[in-house]
C-alpha cells in the first residue's frame, strides 16, 4: 500500500495563522529504494530531520495546523524546486546553469546524504524521477500553499514555521569566537522571506527560553523560505534549525535521556509562536 504524500494535523479550531510545517523528518522509506540504496539503514538516515514531527507536534493543540513530509529526504528533498534535477545521477537531466546545491549532489532527487555519501550505485532514469514529484513533491506543496492561503483569508496574513534540525557540528564554523555556540539558527533569507519585527519577536522567544540564537549563519533558508516568503503579502516564512545533540543521539539515531525536558521546554516556545497569529479582534470577541 502506497504511503501518503504528506500527513496534516489539524487544530480543533484553527485560531492562528502561523502554520508549522516539517519537510525532512519521515523515516517512512518506500521499500523499493531500500532494495536500490547501497547504505544501510542507518547512514540512510543521517541527512533525516529526525525526530522532529515529535518536537513540533504539538503546534495543533495550539490552533495552528501541523504538516509533515510522507517521503523521506534521501528520497526526495521537498526543499529544494522540482526542477532541481541533478544530471549525475537522473538520466537525461539538463544542467540548468550552476546551481551548488545540484553540483554537491543535494537536488530534489539527492545522490548523497550527510557527509557526501553515494546513495546509489549508478543512474535513475527520468521517469522514476517524475513518478517521485508527481507522487509526492507535487502534493505536499500544494498542501503547504493551501494552508498558507487559508491563513491569509481568515487572518489576513500568513506565518510558516519550516521546521528542521541540523548536524551538531554545522555550526562549528559560526562558533568560533563567541562565547556559547548558536543552538538555534533562524532564516528568513536576510530580511527577504519575512517582515522584521516577526523574526524578532521569534528569536526573542527562543532567548527566553534560554537558548542561544543564530540568524541567518550558517543556514538562512532554502527552497521553501523562497518560494513562500513573501512579506509584501503578508506571507512570512521562517526557517527553523535546532541542534540535534540538545534532543538526540546522532550516531545511534535515537531520542536522548534528556529528549522529553527538551520537548517540553520547546511546547512552550511553540505556543508563543502560534500566538504570534492570533486574531486580537477575534480572540476578544470569544
């Protein structure tokens, strides 16, 4: 039985328009690619967002809806535009000029996981290319737009919170010379994915909760902070990286002792956030 294309939670009532959404955190592996990859399970997993849907889950019980990926990222990457094809490993794919992320091997249809790892012992041709978008790149992004625009309708503005989670050693290039390593990065595309002041507020939030933030360094959004960001519209986006060592054991690809303190504290963050689109007016009247 085919898995979903995506998997939605949503609130009893929806009372914000902040929509949380996790591109990378299925570990739902079709079984014919686990037949065609050359890594075991394991190393399969080590570009995996894991753990994350568990982090962000909670974000209905707040009013916000809670959209996560069906296909894993070795699989496909929803972060990236559907005509990212590499041409190293997708047969008859044209090099759109250079783009580095197609070139490094991490295209919609990645050829390496962390570490540039092969996936694959040769090609896939086109077709198991198109059936893979069609199947789930095309869905789940509709989905997304769908949401985003049902945010703006009834709240009049639109507020995504991509959630991911990124290697512990990632940040040790940014590191150097401050005092605590970032433990959150945020990315809103240096200004261009969303306004001022709800980046702000959101770090602030983070702060709070006693944890140390980054902007911008070193990710500051791809695909999907590009495509849905537009504050001219009142659709904001904002990436979301957290540590993996704060909730989990990288190695092993399992929750650490201290994984449920880590969630908790990040409940409530959540909560701010998802307060951040509350309708005022609406809130009053209730």
């Amino acid at each position: 039985m085919p898995q979903a294309a995506y998997y939605l939670t949503e609130p009893k009532k929806r009372l914000s328009s902040v929509v949380f959404a996790s591109p990378h955190s299925s570990s739902d592996y079709p079984e014919d690619f686990v037949r065609s990859t050359i890594l075991d399970p394991k190393l399969i997993r080590s570009s995996e967002d894991a753990f994350v849907d568990l982090l962000f889950d909670a974000a209905p019980a707040y009013g916000s809806p809670f959209l996560k990926a069906g296909a894993p990222r070795a699989y496909l990457d929803l972060n990236r535009a559907c005509d990212e094809l590499d041409p190293a490993l997708v047969e008859g794919a044209r090099r759109n000029g250079h783009n580095p992320r197609v070139a490094s091997g991490l295209g919609v249809i990645p050829r390496v996981v962390a570490n540039g790892r092969p996936i694959y012992r040769g090609k896939l041709p086109m077709a198991e290319a198109k059936h893979r978008l069609d199947r789930y790149w095309h869905p789940y992004h509709r989905k997304l737009q769908d949401l985003l625009h049902e945010s703006r309708e009834i709240f009049g503005q639109a507020i995504l919170i991509d959630c991911h989670s990124m290697p512990h050693e990632a940040i040790d290039g940014v590191s150097r010379g401050m005092k605590r390593r970032p433990e959150i990065v945020l990315g809103d595309r240096f200004g261009a994915a969303a306004a001022r002041d709800i980046v702000d507020h959101i770090e602030e939030l983070f702060l709070s909760a006693g944890f140390v933030v980054s902007r911008n360094s070193p990710f500051a959004g791809a695909y999907i902070t590009q495509a849905y960001g537009r504050p001219s519209r009142n659709q904001h986006a904002i990436q979301i990286e957290i540590d993996r060592s704060l909730y989990m054991d990288e190695r092993q690809v399992r929750p650490s002792p201290g994984f449920d303190a880590f969630r908790e504290t990040l409940n409530t963050v959540i909560s701010r956030i998802a307060a951040i689109g509350y309708d005022q007016t609406q809130m009053a009247a209730e």
